[in-house]
C-alpha cells in the first residue's frame, strides 16, 4: 500500500493539536507509514477557551469508543451541564445541554490525545521538537524541510499545524485569508471567582463588542479559564486593545463587576488568532496535500470552537489519505474529493453561523429580545438550536 519505499514515510502529518492527533488514530489500521511532527515538546500550552465540545468526544467515540472513556479520565476536566447567556441589557439565559461535554486546560487534553496516539497507534513515528520550515513537491513526492536536520521525505502531507500553518501557506495558491474571518481572543487563568459555579459555562456579550464575547468556563480544580474574542475587523477599526478591555469588562461589566474582587490571575493573559469558516470556500487540498482544522479555517464563527471540527477533518483526512494509496491517485482532482467531504459535514453548519453571527453583529436589541423570548415557554428550544 506504500507510495514507494523510496521515500521515509507514506504520510506526514505535521502538528499533532487535535487535528493531527485524530488523523493519526484515523490512520491507525491503514498501513501505512505515518510520521507525526510537532514544533513542540508535549505537553504544550495552547491559547484556547479549553471548552472541548460534546461533538469532539462524539466524534473519537464513533471512531472507538474506548478514545473517549480514556478522555473522561482526565484531571483536570469539569464536566459542562449547563451555560449561562447574558444578554448587553443584562438578561440572561440559562441552557441545559443533553450532548456530554467537558472543559479541560488544552495542556492536558492535547498531552491526553496524543497518549491516545502512542498507545492505539503504536506504529506512528512522533517527531516532537520537529518545526517544519519549508517544503517542496517533486513529481512522485514531498521532501519536507524542519528548521534542523535532514530533509524528511513522504508521499502525502498533511497540514494540522494550525493557524499561522506553514503546509497552506507554502502550497495554496491563495493562502491569505480574509480579515473579515479572522477573530483574536485572550485567555488567562484565574481561581476564587465569587459565584462561578463547576459545571456552568457562561458567556457575556456587550453592546459595544457584539461581533464576539467574554467567556468563563470552570477548567477543573477551582481553576477558571476567563477570555475575550473579537473579530479582528473590530479590533483594528476600534484600535482595541484586547488585555486592557479584558481587564476592564472584568471589573466593571454589570454582570461581572465585584466578582473578581477577591480572585487570583494564574499567569499572564495570552493572546491567538481563529480562522473562521464558513466564509469564501477555498481549496483546502492539492495535489499531494491535504489540510484540516485551523489550518484548513473550520472555526464556528458564532461561538468559536474548533477542536470538534479539527478532530472531525483530521479524521475525515485519513480516509482521504487511505484512498489515495488504494487506488495510488494523489492528483488535485482526487483529493478534491476531501474538500465536498468537508464541505457537506463540516463546511455547511459553519457557513449558516457565519450568516448568524454578522447578522446579529450589529443588532444588540435583536440579541437582548431573543434571549427574553427564550424565557417564554416553548421558544427555548428554538433560541438553543440557533445558537448551536
Ligand atoms: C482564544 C481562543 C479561544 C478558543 N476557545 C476554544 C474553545 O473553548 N473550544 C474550542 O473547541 N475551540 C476553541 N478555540 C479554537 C481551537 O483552539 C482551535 O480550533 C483548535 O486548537 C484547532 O486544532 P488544530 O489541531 O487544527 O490546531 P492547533 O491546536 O493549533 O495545533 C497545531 C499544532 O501544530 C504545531 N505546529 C504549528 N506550526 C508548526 C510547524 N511549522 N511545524 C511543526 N508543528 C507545528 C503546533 O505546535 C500545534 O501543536 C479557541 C481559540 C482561541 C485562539
């Protein structure tokens, strides 16, 4: 099944975030020759929200369910029952979610899913420490070149390396993504946040940044992780300056103000980009290459997850990948064929946010009546589906 022995792997798949963790456990009975690289020594930090979504662990659970009971082992984690809503007028909404879901700090579900990896998928060579820093198509392969060392060579790359991915920006023919899809946030740990509550997500939304939200999530152990994400649109009309007016909603939104009186910040605030999907389709395959979650822009616009639907494209990749070696087609024309498959399962729902999401960017009162509306009995359900 290999593309030839001549070559040091079948597939490289460069980052191992969700993304390359969940193409790897794809690829784990196919075969083939894997090698897995990651610039960085697990377990690694990323700037994240840590709110890993009930369609994440669905998605491992379909593919073994033994992936997510390991997963629901994890310390820390806080399982997530419920989320709090509140309103720029200040009304909230509280929302009960039946899909199990938990937070976790990504140091620790990114560390847990790449043990996932070397234990389910023993055959995959993981190159942690290993930075991509260019690479080049030869007609019958791709020699990869990391920042040290001998060139790597594979018969099909595929790029999870996230935001700033060096794989797209290398080999699509248009790499830039739009501004109007990018979204930047900040996070920071905190503990002794009076009124949080284990098990209860909350999101506030202001009137003055509509197009974006401050979260609290419970990350386990009494621990909170507490950010702010915009549109960087919005940022860079209103010159914001996203720690400060993270600092400043914290003590003096109404629905906020006094409740960090007596908290502790863990470490500094951390900033990152999101790629948002559901916008312009671009060609996120080629020839001899494929790539998944934020280096393929697959973020939910609306509510900005996107480890469930880099989970989802690292799996669908590995199918992609396991057919080109069956039938030893890795044209543009056939890997195409990955690009309708995100499309029609991941694709579509992101651009139905998209929609949402620049609709209600502009109209808070919209916002103010459909979360009063959901206190009406019998429209909650319909305010929850809109939202996700
Ligand atoms: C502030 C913020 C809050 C967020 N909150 C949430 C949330 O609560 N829930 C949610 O579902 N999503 C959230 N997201 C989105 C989520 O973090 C990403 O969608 C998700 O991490 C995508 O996974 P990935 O595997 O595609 O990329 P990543 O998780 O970014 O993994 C990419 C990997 O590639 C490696 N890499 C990068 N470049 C190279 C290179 N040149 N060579 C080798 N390796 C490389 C990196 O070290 C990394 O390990 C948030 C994002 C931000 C910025």
């Amino acid at each position: 099944m290999s593309a030839t022995s001549s070559v040091d792997y079948d597939v490289a798949i460069i980052g191992a975030g969700p993304a390359g963790a969940a193409c790897a456990l794809g690829l784990r009975r196919s075969g083939l020759r894997v090698a897995l690289l990651d610039k960085a020594q697990f377990p690694r930090d990323k700037v994240c929200g840590d709110a890993i979504p009930g369609q994440a662990l669905k998605a491992l659970r379909q593919l073994d369910p033994a992936f997510a009971a390991a997963l629901w082992q994890l310390e820390p984690r806080d399982a997530v029952r419920r989320s709090r809503l509140v309103a720029p007028n200040g009304g909230s909404l509280e929302l009960e979610w039946k899909l199990p879901s938990f937070n976790s700090p990504r140091e620790s579900f990114d560390n847990a899913l790449l043990e996932l990896v070397r234990t389910h998928a023993p055959a995959t060579t993981i190159l942690e420490n290993t930075s991509l820093k260019g690479l080049h198509m030869a007609p019958d392969h791709v020699e990869l070149q990391p920042t040290h060392g001998p060139a790597i060579t594979c018969g099909l790359v595929i790029g999870c390396d996230g935001a700033n991915s060096v794989v797209g920006r290398k080999l699509l023919p248009e790499p830039r993504l739009a501004r109007a899809h990018h979204c930047v946030g900040v996070r920071a740990y905190y503990e002794n946040i009076a009124g949080a509550e284990s098990g209860t997500t909350e999101f506030f939304l202001t009137r003055d940044y509509l197009a974006g939200y401050l979260w609290l999530f419970p990350v386990g152990q009494g621990r909170y992780n507490v950010g702010l994400g915009m549109l960087a649109e919005v940022v860079a009309a209103h010159k914001v300056d996203l720690k400060e007016t993270m600092v400043r909603l914290l003590a003096t939104h109404p629905a906020l103000a006094g409740r960090f009186a007596e908290a502790r910040q863990l470490g500094a605030i951390v900033g990152f980009g999101l790629p948002l999907g559901g916008g312009r389709v671009r060609p996120i395959s080629g020839e001899r290459f494929l790539l998944c979650g934020d280096a393929a822009s697959l973020i939910d616009p609306l509510q900005g997850h996107g480890i469930d639907t880099a989970i989802q494209s690292g799996l669908l990749a590995a199918t992609q990948a396991a057919a080109c070696f069956a039938k030893q087609d890795f044209g543009a024309a056939h890997m195409a064929a990955y690009d309708e498959q995100v499309a029609a399962k991941i694709g579509r729902k992101l651009a139905k946010s998209y929609r949402l999401m620049r609709f209600l960017s502009t109209k808070p009162w919209l916002v103010n009546a459909a979360v009063g509306l959901a206190r009406v009995p019998g429209l909650k359900r319909w305010v929850q589906k809109a939202i996700g």
